[in-house]
C-alpha cells in the first residue's frame, strides 16, 4: 500500500510503511502510547489509509513531522514501537483491534512494519515519508492544504466496514 502526498507543490508517493513507522513512534515515546491531539495531523493520515480521501493542514503537518524528527532522532530502530492497528494491518486482519496503545516491537512476536539497521534512529527508518512530507510542504502557508490519499489495497477491516 502507498501513500499519495499532494500539495501545491507536487505530488509525492511513498510507502505506507515508514508512515506507519513513524506515527506508531510518535504515538509510543511521545504520546505515552495513546494518540494525543499534539500530533493531531500526523494521526488524521489514518483515515486515508481506510480509504477516505483526507485534508490535512499542510503547515502543521510540516511542524508535527518536523517536532517528531528531532524528538525521535535518539531513538534507534532497535528500540521502535508498534501499534496493534499497524500490525493488523500487516497481518490482514478481518477485524480492526480495539487496543491503541503501542508497544515495543522487541517485547512482541510482532515485525515491524520495514527492516532497517538495529542503530538506525527511527526518524532516519522513516525517512521516505518524512522527506516527502518535508519536500511538499517547505513554503506551507498558512490556509495551504496536504491532501492524502491511499493507493492500492485497503486493510482488511476497512473493507469489512465500507
């Protein structure tokens, strides 16, 4: 599954690994494994992901992806998370889990959701959803839209619910 990143600026794909990568760490270390409102955007790319066309403002987009970069920088892939709605996702369950809290990856039978060096920082793992984020929206004003959009195949539980 892809991501389609659109703004004024262009369009941009990327994988929806190293989105999923990056907000389940966010959710893990910054948000104390709950979605919290402080990384509101980053969270809303969600819904795309089901299939719903999302809009998304582009400036604050920028800032959260931004805040979680240089927060998650110490943070090695070794150490990363993973949330039950991303490993659902991957192991194509027919239903969405109703936990939300991340967990680290080490401490499950769970992948993750891409493979990289156990040193890597996490931010750096994440990097094709992050540049591309970061490319699309360098002169984000503010009223500027980022509108996301899912390419190919929904999870299994938001077919079920469509």
């Amino acid at each position: 599954m892809k991501l389609m990143i659109k703004t004024r600026e262009g369009i941009r794909i990327c994988d929806w690994e190293s989105y999923a990568l990056l907000r389940d760490n966010v959710q893990h270390f910054l948000e104390q494994g709950r979605p919290q409102a402080r990384f509101q955007a980053l969270h809303g790319l969600e819904r795309a992901v089901d299939g719903e066309a999302q809009r998304i403002d582009a400036a604050r987009l920028r800032g959260e992806v931004l805040r979680a970069w240089s927060a998650l920088w110490w943070r090695k892939f070794s150490e990363a998370a993973i949330s039950p709605r991303t490993h659902a996702i991957m192991v194509r369950a027919a239903a969405a889990p109703t936990a939300e809290e991340t967990v680290a990856a080490k401490s499950t039978s769970w992948n993750l959701p891409m493979r990289a060096d156990a040193e890597t920082p996490i931010p750096k793992a994440a990097g094709r959803f992050v540049n591309a984020v970061l490319a699309l929206t360098s002169s984000a004003e503010d009223g500027d839209w980022v509108e996301i959009r899912r390419l190919g195949e929904a999870p299994s539980f938001a077919r079920v619910a469509s």
